[in-house]
C-alpha cells in the first residue's frame, strides 16, 4: 500500500513538473511592418515561458539588402529572479543613437528569446535617423567629358546606400528627369561613366545626390562640357563618304584633263588653217 502511494505520489510531482514545462513562445509586437523607428523608439517582444529560467535575453535583428552592413543586432536582458514558472510578459528596449545601424527603407526585423525564434516578423521597416552627407568631388569646373569619361564622388558609406548623377541645364536642384542617371555605389565611393549617346553634348550644371533610402543630399553644382557626339558616329560610313569623295574627284579632274585636250586640237588646227591660207 505504501508503495502503492509513494509511486501515485512521484507520478504526481512528475504530471506537475510537465505541466509546468511550458516550452517558451514569444513574438514581435514592435515595431510592425512599416513603422519608422528612431532615436528612441521601443522595441518590444511578449514571451510566455514556463522552463524555470530566471533571466531571459531577447535579440532583435535587422536585415537589408540596400546597407553596408547588412544586419545588425542588438540584445536587451530582462531579469525574472523571482518569477512564477509560469511567467509571461514581455521585453522592452529603446532604439538610441548608439545602435550602429545604417538609414534604409527595407529593413526586416526578427527577434528571439533565448534563441526561440519569435513570430511577427517585421518587413519594409524604415529606420530615418541620419541624413547622407553631400557627395563631393575632385573634378575640375569647365571640364569637356567625352563617352568614357568617369565621374568620381566621395560619399559617407555607412549612411549611403545609392546615388544619382543629374545633368541640368539650370543651377536648380533636380533629382528627375531625363538627364538624371544612376551612379554606381561601392563603400565610401559612387561613379558615373559617360556613355556615348545618351546625354546630349552641352554644358550642363552637374549635380550628384546621395540618398539613405529616406533622405538625399545635393553636391555642390559643377559646371561641365559634354561634348560625345562625333559628326558621323559609323566609321564604315565615314569611309565610305570618302571614297565616294575620290571618285568623284577623280571623275571630275577625268573630265577636265579630256576637255582641256579637245580645246587645245581645236586651236591647233585653227591656227594651220591660217597658216596654210596664207601660202
């Protein structure tokens, strides 16, 4: 009988000790898709966690695609000394200045509590909290560029993530239209290389704008020559045009050598017409 109480007894404890083994959950209920987070904007992850633990860590993470960096981490810790097996609640973290993390408009943003992967994944997440520093540039003013010439920009990587070169023919600032072209982007550097036909020779007002994904910022205006257009942009035609040239040259110096003969028989027998006349 004993026995028999002793086993309910561990059975008991051992239904108790699964119940109360409630496996963690948590999820994402900032920032939601969308949202724009900055300087002290909170984060924040419920979680229901049933395992005994008595400190809990949740990491947040930001992905993109258009950064340098393309995620970034940052782990808040929750002390639950003292809690219920059964606790719930959640975790909550300010976004400060002194998380390194670049502007971007796509951001995906995940988090987990003690390595539990939480739901409520966060996209299109737009983090605005700097504003891109002006490109500048070492090009000379009153520069002639010809197709293939390349434009060189220094740009802040960390808080750049595309730029645009706008050939205008006025000093406004333009960010459009159909002299404005991407540049490629790479670290600290954006380049643009003159094509052939696309943009008209000209002098036109070069600016070069550096953009986060939620701000842009101007160079200052520059002036330059684009001058890319030859006369004749086939040489086949080119040579062609010549050697139509030539023969007609020649046809025409044909022409004149045979006429100037003619006239010169003309005259010769003329003369000794006379000449016999007078005999």
């Amino acid at each position: 009988m004993k026995k028999i109480i002793i086993l309910m007894a561990i059975l008991s404890l051992f239904m108790i000790g699964i119940v109360n083994a409630t496996a963690l959950t948590c999820a994402i209920i900032e920032p939601n898709s969308g949202d724009t987070l900055v300087d002290g904007s909170i984060l924040n992850a419920s979680f229901l966690e049933g395992d005994g633990n008595t400190t809990l860590g949740v990491i947040y993470t930001f992905a993109s695609t258009s950064t340098a960096n393309t995620s970034a981490s940052f782990a808040p810790v929750v002390n639950l000394t003292g809690a219920s097996l059964m606790a719930n609640g959640s975790i909550n973290s300010s976004f400060g200045a002194g998380d390194v993390l670049e502007d971007a408009a796509d951001y995906t943003v995940t988090a987990t509590v003690n390595g539990t992967a939480c739901s409520g994944t966060a996209t299109s997440v737009i983090v605005g909290r700097t504003t891109p520093s002006a490109p500048t540039t070492t090009q000379a003013a009153q520069s002639v560029l010809k197709a293939g010439s390349v434009l060189t920009y220094a740009v802040t990587g960390t808080d750049t993530t595309s730029c645009r070169a706008s050939f205008q023919t006025s000093k406004v600032e333009k960010s459009s239209g159909t002299n404005t072209f991407a540049m490629v982007h790479s670290g600290d550097t954006c380049t643009y290389t003159i094509p052939s036909i696309t943009i008209g020779d000209g002098v036109y007002s070069l600016r070069a704008w550096a953009s986060d994904g939620t701000d842009a910022t101007f160079s200052t205006p520059l002036d330059i020559e684009i001058d890319n257009i030859a006369s004749n942009t086939n040489p086949a035609e080119d040579g062609l045009q010549v050697d139509i040239g030539k023969a007609v040259g020649e046809k025409i110096k044909g022409e004149t050598i045979g006429t100037i003969a003619i006239i010169l028989v003309i005259v010769y027998f003329v003369f000794n017409q006379k000449g016999s006349k007078r005999k």
